[in-house]
C-alpha cells in the first residue's frame, strides 16, 4: 500500500501528480522545478535554481521521515549545457553541506 507524501515546504504539484509516494521501503519523489514555494518566484540565475529544486527534494523527502542521505538516485535535467559545470557544482555543495553520499544520476 501506497502513502502519498505532501508538504507546504515544496512547490504543490502543478498537475494531477502528487509530491511524492512512499511505498514503505522505497520514497519517489516527482521532478521538482526551482519554484520556491513560499513566494512562487524563481530565480534569474542558473544556481539558485538548481539549489531551490534540491531544497525542494529535500523538502519531500524530509516530508517522508527521511534525509538527504538517504537519497539514492536523481536525475539532472540542464536547460542549457553551457550552464552543466554550475549546475554539478551546486549539485556537489548541496550534497556535500548534507555529509551525504553522491547519489546515481
């Protein structure tokens, strides 16, 4: 049996999807866009919103009891390559403030 996993601390989903579904040994989280979910803005710069999507996984995975370093698997979707080494590099630091494992990509 299935738990969907809801909370204000990520953007609501903008379909008919749900945050997150905790299937009791195993949390999916739904791609997170860089919306931050209190004002709705997103950020001009290519960092900033790479950062926002991650607090915003961190969020639903939170949401489910769980931390960053339970986090086993992601996937990177970059816009624009030009902007891959900024994005890694964010990638990297947020991971890394979390003393957390680098997930597979």
């Amino acid at each position: 049996m299935s738990k969907t996993i809801a909370t204000e601390n990520a953007p609501a989903a903008i379909g008919p999807y749900v945050q997150g579904v905790d299937l009791g040994s195993m949390v999916i989280t739904s791609g997170q866009i860089p919306v931050d979910p209190k004002t709705g803005a997103v950020a001009e710069d290519v960092s900033a919103q790479a950062r926002q999507s991650l607090e915003n996984v961190k969020a639903i995975v939170e949401a489910a009891g769980l931390k960053v370093g339970d986090i086993v698997k992601t996937t990177v979707f970059v816009k624009d390559l030009n902007d891959f080494a900024t994005v890694n590099a964010t990638y990297e630091a947020f991971f890394t403030e979390h003393n957390a494992t680098f997930p597979a990509r």
